[in-house]
C-alpha cells in the first residue's frame, strides 16, 4: 500500500495506459511488461536490467576463488563432463542461459549444452 496522500497524474502514453489497466485487471507480470516494451524508454530500461543481472551472475562466476572450472588435476580433466558443465552454467547464470536458449530456438536445443560451455 502507498504510505502517502492520494495523487493523480494523467497518463497520456498508450503502452503505459495499457500496462496500467493489465495491472489494475489482475493481469500478470508478463502481460504488464509486454505492454511496456512497445514503448522504447521502457524496451531500453528492461534491456538494461537484465543487463546488469547478467553481469552480476557471469562475475560471480568466473571469481577465481570459487570457479567451478578450476583444473586442480589430470584427474579434473579425464572426468570432464560437458552436461555437468553446462548444468552448472545454467544454474549459475540462470538469466545468460534462458536468453541463449530463447535464442537458439526449441529445434537447436541439443546445441545449448555447448553453448553454454563456449560463453
């Protein structure tokens, strides 16, 4: 609940119009933000968020304290598994891995485990 006085503000934007009535009509997030991405202000700061998640994830990442690809040994290397790789990939850059699996579309998804790994 806003803690303040009411306010009022006229909203001339279609996009905002729209996304403001989906909101109000219970809709859920994802129709709310569709409507917002047809105006570009809104397309650019949705593209930046996930931006800066990205970033966030990948620089947890590749922290070389805590990586998971650290070669400690020949054994690391012999019992280097690429789906094992990719599945913490996926779970560590969770954002990265569902924009990459959009991207490749459903008829690649064998590809994506590689993909992964080539990030």
């Amino acid at each position: 609940m806003y803690n303040s006085t009411e306010r009022c503000k006229i909203i001339t934007d279609s996009a905002e119009q729209t996304a403001i009535k989906a909101m109000m009509n219970g809709k859920g997030p994802e129709t709310v933000l569709k409507q917002l991405s047809k105006c570009s202000k809104y397309r650019s700061a949705m593209a930046k968020c996930v931006s800066k998640d990205i970033i966030q994830e990948v620089s947890k990442l590749s922290k070389r304290s805590e990586s998971d690809f650290k070669v400690n040994s020949e054994n690391d290397l012999m019992n280097f598994k690429c789906e094992d790789q990719a599945k913490m990939i996926r779970t560590k850059v969770p954002t990265l891995a569902a924009i990459i699996s959009c991207v490749i579309g459903e008829s690649k998804k064998a590809w994506l485990d590689l993909l992964l790994l080539l990030v």
